[in-house]
C-alpha cells in the first residue's frame, strides 16, 4: 500500500472508531465520519480496500456512494471533489432556502 495522506488517515482512523455503532445509529455515524473528513473521491477510492475489514460499516457505506438518490453518489464527483460535496451542497441549498 502506498503512503496515505493525512485526509486518508484521518477518515481511517475516524472509521474504525464507529465499529461498535449500534445497527440503528450506523447511517448516522457513518455520515458524521464523511462530513468531518476533508478526503477527495480519489483519495476515498484509494483506501476502499481498507473500509471492507468493517463489514457492516462497509455495507451501509456501500449503499450511500452507489445509490443514485444518495448524497454521497460518487458518480455525481470528480477525483478532486470532496466526498461530502454533494451533501454540502444541499445543506447550501438548504440555508439558501431557509433565508428566503
């Protein structure tokens, strides 16, 4: 495995922290580690691999970047993008909304 960045250790290290969540409370924590974690598509991608050692994380996860509906749809970024762009972006959206 080739040298991690700083944003890569972060949400490893962010990630292995939430392996005890509670079935109920797994989306919840795992979109706390995403928007608490400055890491890019390609950085994300990168450590993939590593994000599988935790199954039932994994396969929530799983089901947020690949569902087209999702926040965190990774076919919606480009490499450089944030991972948590999309949902930042409607947050923004929202706030926009909220002082109207």
């Amino acid at each position: 495995m080739k040298d991690l960045t700083e944003n890569q250790k972060q949400f490893i290290r962010n990630w292995v922290a939430i392996r005890n969540t509670e079935v109920e409370e797994i989306d919840g924590e795992i979109d706390k580690v995403i928007q608490n974690s400055p890491i890019t598509k390609k950085e994300f991608l990168d450590i993939l691999d590593t994000l599988k050692l935790e199954k039932n994380l994994y396969e929530e996860l799983e089901d947020m970047i690949y569902a087209e509906d999702s926040d965190y749809f990774l076919e919606d970024l480009k490499d450089e993008d944030l991972l948590a762009k999309n949902s930042i972006r409607s947050l923004d959206e929202l706030k926009k909304r909220m002082e109207e």
